[in-house]
C-alpha cells in the first residue's frame, strides 16, 4: 500500500510516506505530544468537537488550522508502527516541535540531517520547547548514547533501500535528493539562513511525482532548475515551499514545475503567496480547507481524500468516506496527457 499524507500541523510542517516496500518515511515534525491521559483526552476531545461543529456554518473560511492534528496520535490511528527514515528538511523549530516526543513513540531507524551549525538562542516568548532543541542537537552531535543511524545526503546521491534496492538496482522507496548541495549548506552556514539548505526529496510513487520542498528558498530552486529539470517539469503534486508563504522569493520555479496539485500549511492568509499559483492557474488546496489530505498513490493517478467532510463536499458533492485512507474523496490527479485533454 503507497500512501502519501500531508498533516495539519499547526503553523509547521509533517508529511507521511508509506511506501509499497511496507517502509515508511516521515519529513518534519509538528505538534508532536506524548499522548495525554484518557480523561483529560476525552474532555478535550469533546471541547475541539464543539468547536469544529461551530466552525461549519463558516462556508469562506473553513478554519481547519484552529484543529490540528498530533502525528503520534494519527500515525497510530492509520496503523502505523514505525518509522525508517526520519527526514528533518532544516533546522528550524517548526519542522521539529515534539521531535523528542515523536522519536521516542517512533524509534526512526535512520535520521537524515544536514551539516549544519545552526544554533538557537532561547528566550522565554516562544511556543517551541528547548528539550526538542537539545534531543535534535544531541543527535546532530553524535552525542546519543542510542538512536537512529546518522545521515548526512546530498542532491543526487544514490544509496540502499531510499533509492537502490538490496542488490544495488535502481528502485528501492522512489526518493530522489533534488537538494540541498554542499555549497548551499555551506553559504547557509555563512549566512545564518539555513532555508537553503534545506532537503527537497522528490518521491516517485506509482502513481506519479510528489516534491516536498521544505523551506527551500531561491538559490535552491536555481540549483534544481539548472541540474534537476527534467525531474521536476509538470509535476504532479507539490508541497510548496515555506508552508506556501511570501517569503520575498521568486515564483518563476512555478513555470517548470506546473504542479498539477500543490499543498499549501497554515498561515496567515495574507501571508501566502495565493497570487503566485492563481496567476498561473495551478490549483491549491489548503491545511485550513481540508484539514489533512491524504494521497492515495497505488494506481495510475492520485486519488486525493481530506479529512474535513465540510470542505469535501463543498469540491464534490457525491464524496465519500474512506475508511481505508481515512477521509473524504476530493477527486484524482490526472495524467499529463488527460490534463491537457481536459
């Protein structure tokens, strides 16, 4: 079973491959908890229903980033049991909140990092927790007594079971490494900037193209661009860059890309780069509209469920629930050729 699956997460960043090899990777954490106990569970469980319910007579703005999900709690709703690789795109706290939580409910077999020299400055005004800091930096240091195998990767760099099978043919779980390089790692070091040195994993599931861009930012995008373009032209589904914001940051990528489907997280709605795809005519879907969406990627194309009923119906009005995905069907995205047909 391949199964693709984009979370809402508060403002931060969590994707989900579970791949036909029966491995999973998971890119970023957020809102990772230890799960709380039943009866607090229960009466805030009630309390986020009522909430929700309220929140439907609202037909603009579907609200769905006020009901984030936990991913220790979803992972084990979908039945999964563990995680092979843990992908951290950069060292920013919102791609890592609960990282310590996450990795001791999920014991990641490998943990994929960058070379980077980033360091934090604490202060008492911020919503992240410092031992998710230190868990990371541990980790990052070498200074785990026990924990998941390092790994520091490259843009094109070819390895067992993320990219080659056991006998060293091309295969294994689909993951290409579009970035970051070592210059862009080192340039990110000089500038205290580490969005460019950001991991950009293309997944090539059965079904199609999926990028998950991180918080890659322009000189990125030029290296991809330059090295990368026959991987990335008329992709199928895009996880956009920085959650989908501004960012003072060229969209001209979007041209080689034309994603059939991006993936914007939560912000600020003034703050996401909307113009960008609509000028282009590149369709969005939202955290705040679907909640989490789930992207069945066994067949020949992507089937798209979310898990806000609300905004399922409001794309499709015949939609209907799947258990197995675990949300309501929104509808597929097509070939190539049958897009330009349409």
């Amino acid at each position: 079973m391949g199964t693709f699956h984009f979370l809402n997460v508060k403002e931060g960043d969590c994707s989900i491959i579970q791949h036909g090899s029966r491995r999973v990777s998971v890119i970023d954490v957020s809102n990772a908890r230890h799960p709380v106990t039943a009866s607090v569970a229960d009466s805030a469980f009630t309390q986020l229903m009522k909430a929700y319910s309220d929140s439907q007579s609202n037909s603009g703005n579907f609200g769905q980033k006020d009901f984030p999900v936990n991913p220790i709690e979803y992972m084990r709703h979908h039945g999964i049991t563990d995680v092979f690789r843990f992908i951290l795109t950069h060292p920013d706290m919102d791609h890592m909140d609960g990282i310590k939580d996450f990795c001791e409910a999920f014991p990641p077999t490998n943990f994929w990092d960058t070379k980077n020299t980033c360091e934090k400055d604490w202060g008492n005004n911020t919503r992240y927790r410092e031992e998710d800091w230190d868990f990371y930096s541990a980790i990052h240091d070498g200074r785990l007594n026990s924990g998941p195998k390092r790994l520091t990767l490259h843009s094109g760099d070819h390895g067992q079971f993320y990219n080659r099978c056991g006998d060293g043919s091309i295969g294994g779980d689909g993951i290409t490494i579009l970035a970051p390089t070592p210059e862009l790692v080192a340039n990110a070091n000089d500038t205290d900037d580490h969005n460019d040195a950001s991991y950009v994993i293309l997944y090539n599931s059965p079904a199609g193209r999926i990028i998950v861009a991180g918080d890659s930012h322009d000189e990125t995008w030029d290296h991809i661009i330059a090295h990368h373009k026959d991987l990335v032209e008329n992709v199928d589904l895009l996880v956009a860059p920085h959650h989908g914001r501004h960012s003072d940051r060229d969209f001209s990528f979007l041209d080689i890309l034309r994603p059939k489907l991006t993936l914007f997280g939560n912000a600020s709605s003034e703050h996401l780069a909307y113009g960008a795809w609509n000028s282009r005519g590149l369709p969005i879907i939202t955290n705040n509209q679907a909640n989490c969406v789930i992207v069945d990627t066994d067949g020949n194309v992507m089937q798209v469920y979310g898990t806000n009923e609300t905004f399922a119906r409001s794309r499709n009005s015949a939609t209907t629930y799947s258990v197995a995905r675990g949300g309501w069907y929104l509808g597929w995205i097509a070939p190539l050729a049958q897009s330009a047909a349409e």
